[in-house]
C-alpha cells in the first residue's frame, strides 16, 4: 500500500469537509504492529438482531459450522476486537473469530489479497485500493477518536494543556522547541509552563493515527497543508531528538520515559497514557473551542456527518462543524469483499458484522476504550453493504 503525504485542500466551509476527500484521499491507512492473534472463548453479552441474520446457512446451521473468520489491522480497535470476538464465540460456539493488531495497512493488504477475511483500519479505504480491489467495501463498526498526550512536568493535576493545529504543526515541524514558547503560552495563560524541550513523538509504520493527526494539521495550518499534508506517514520535518515508535502501545511507553513528549494516539490506549502519568490536551475545533475527547464531543462532532454519509460510508469527519464537537473523530471500518469462498464463511462473516454493529455496539463493550456507538442512519448503510458480502 503506497501512501502519500499529499496537500489537503483548505475546507472553509465545514459541510464540505465530508466524502469529497475520500476519493482523493490516498489513504491505506495504517495503526501499527501489535504481535499475537485472539480468538476462541470468553465472556458474552447477549444477543442482538445480527445473530439472526445468518444469510443462507441458517443461523442454527452457522453455529454447527466449526468456520473461523480471520480479522487483521488496526491496534487501535485491537482491545475492541478482542473483546468482540469472545463475546460472540460464546453465542456462537462453532464461529472462531480470531483477531490480530497488524496494522490497519497489513489488514487492508491480508483482505484484499484473501489471508484475511475481514481487515480492519481507522482510514477509509483509498482510491488506490479500490483500483486494486474494487470488491473491497469498508464498513464502520463503531466511532473512535484520536488523542494528544503529553509528558510536562510541573503541571498541576487534573489540568489539560489546550493545543491547536497550527501550534502542534510548528512543534512538528521544529519552529516550536519548548513547552514555554509564547504561541504555547497564549493558548495557555494560566498554566505554569516550563522550559522543558519538546520531544515530538510519531509513528514510523503505516498509521491510521498518523493519517488523523495529519488531517487535523492539514485542516488547521495552511503551511503543514501545503508542505507536508496528511496520509498514513508523513515526510516528517527534521526535530532534533524527535523520536519515531512502531505501535500504540510503544507510543504510550516511549511518551512516558521521556520528559517532554508530546504524541498522537488512539484513544483505546488513553487509559494507559493516564496510568503512565501523561496528560491529555484540550484540541481546538473548527469554531476555536477547546475540548476533549468526551463522550459527548464526540457524540456532537459525529452527528454532524451521520445524514452526510455516503451509501459506501466512505467520509472524514475531521474538524467538522460542530461548536462543542471534539475534532478528531473516525469510523473504525472492518474492510471486507464482496467474494467470499463459499456460502458458510460468507455467512459466518455477514452474521459476525451485523452482531458487532448491533449488539457490539452498546455501551458495556464500547466504554471501556472510549468508543461511541453508530448512529441508527449509519449502522443502516452498514447491514446494507453487509448484504452485498456473497461467495
């Protein structure tokens, strides 16, 4: 999957900040390696309208099939996942979903070449993709967000340091070098900012995460725009001591050990940032508030893009127009295609789809990753391009 740093054009005015850009975008996106698979067993929840859409195996027949479905991709929904598969193991004992954090570019790749079954990744698919694969469809399973964590010392507790896209631009790019700089200081007046040097921390793999955060520079900064642009790697700009990390996890850790830091991550991994010490920062959105990745944030950010989504669920949903929305906020998307082996496995992913954006989707699976639930006009557009999935 070939991925391009490549301008974004300036949306001014915010409805257009939608699907347009998907079939420019270039994106096989990418979350980062995570190594081992999980599958089989564990604790479930109950039955949803997906466990009976079975197709034309049966449902009773799909249970008795012994089939497992193979799920590689994003480390970002890598902790979901997991928890999904073993949930719906236990209703369905003869369906073995098992589950992989390879990186939401490896998942587009194992999908679309057959070693998967289903590939998961925080990007849509790009253009590029589709022209090597057009039975490819990506399908939301839920929403997430991204966040901004930072390791400075000094700060009181319980504050959060308030970022905007133009200033996280300069840091990236060097021109911000430390936590006291006066463009800091003006967006945070009344916190005691010391002159601690900024280590600004990336992704060095194929990251969906990088493709977020570039897209929030690229909506903000007209220079990070049309120099850099945003993709799922970037043609980083020089810092010194800047460091490069391969996964979320190794992105939390790398953060922690060094005094600082300042990164983008998942927001399925913002528990762990916390319980390493690191703080969370206050994004600005479009109308220039600041907020955090709440659920309501990200609730209000989202609605403002559920009647927008295209038939095919392809849309970015960065900075929208949203005055109390949080800024950056994505649809996980499980990619699939159209042409499966043969009935039983096409059934068995089919009924696992509809299960996870059904049943998957209440809140004693999603909050514990900070994960909001599809709306009732986008969980639609899901079953309708589940159906499309044959042999």
């Amino acid at each position: 999957m070939a991925v391009r740093g490549r301008p974004r054009p300036r949306i001014v005015v915010a409805a257009l900040r939608i699907a347009a850009l998907a079939a420019l975008a270039g994106l096989a996106a990418a979350c980062g390696a995570a190594p081992g698979a999980v599958g089989g067993a564990g604790s479930g929840a109950g039955s949803g309208a997906g466990t009976d859409q079975a197709g034309p195996v049966g449902a009773a027949a799909l249970s008795a099939s012994g089939v497992t479905v193979t799920e590689t991709g994003s480390t970002l929904l890598y902790p979901l996942a997991r928890t999904w598969a073993a949930a719906y193991h236990q209703q369905h004992p003869g369906v073995t979903v098992t589950t992989a954090g390879t990186g939401s570019g490896a998942g587009i790749e194992d999908a679309s070449d057959g070693r998967a079954e289903i590939g998961a990744s925080d990007a849509y698919l790009s253009s590029g993709d589709l022209v090597t694969n057009p039975r490819l469809l990506n399908i939301p399973l839920a929403v997430s967000a991204q966040t901004v964590i930072y390791h400075v010392p000094g700060l009181p507790a319980g504050s959060h340091l308030q970022l905007n896209g133009t200033v996280l631009a300069e840091i990236y790019s060097g021109g911000i070098t430390r936590w006291n700089d006066p463009q800091i200081k003006a967006l945070n007046p009344n916190l005691p900012l010391p002159p601690v040097t900024i280590v600004p921390v990336h992704r060095s793999d194929r990251s969906g995460d990088t493709f977020l955060f570039t897209s929030y520079l690229s909506t903000q900064d007209p220079g990070w725009n049309a120099s850099i642009g945003y993709g799922t790697t970037a043609n980083w700009p020089k810092v010194a001591g800047a460091l490069s990390e391969q996964g979320s996890l190794a992105v939390v850790h790398g953060c922690a050990a060094t005094a600082g830091c300042v990164a983008y991550n998942g927001i399925s991994y913002l528990a762990q940032a916390q319980s390493a010490g690191l703080g969370e920062a206050a994004l600005a959105n479009s109308a220039k508030n600041f907020t955090l990745p709440t659920a309501s944030a990200i609730n209000d950010s989202v609605a403002s893009f559920a009647s927008l989504t295209p038939p095919n669920e392809t849309i970015s949903m960065i900075d929208g127009p949203s005055a109390d929305g949080y800024p950056i906020v994505n649809y996980e998307y499980a990619v699939v295609s159209t042409s499966q082996p043969n009935a039983v496995a096409a059934s068995a992913i089919k009924d696992f789809l509809s299960w996870v954006i059904t049943t998957g989707n209440h809140a004693s699976f999603l909050n514990t990753v900070g994960f909001q639930a599809l709306s009732p006009t986008v969980a639609e557009l899901g079953e309708d391009q589940i159906k499309e999935i044959g042999s």
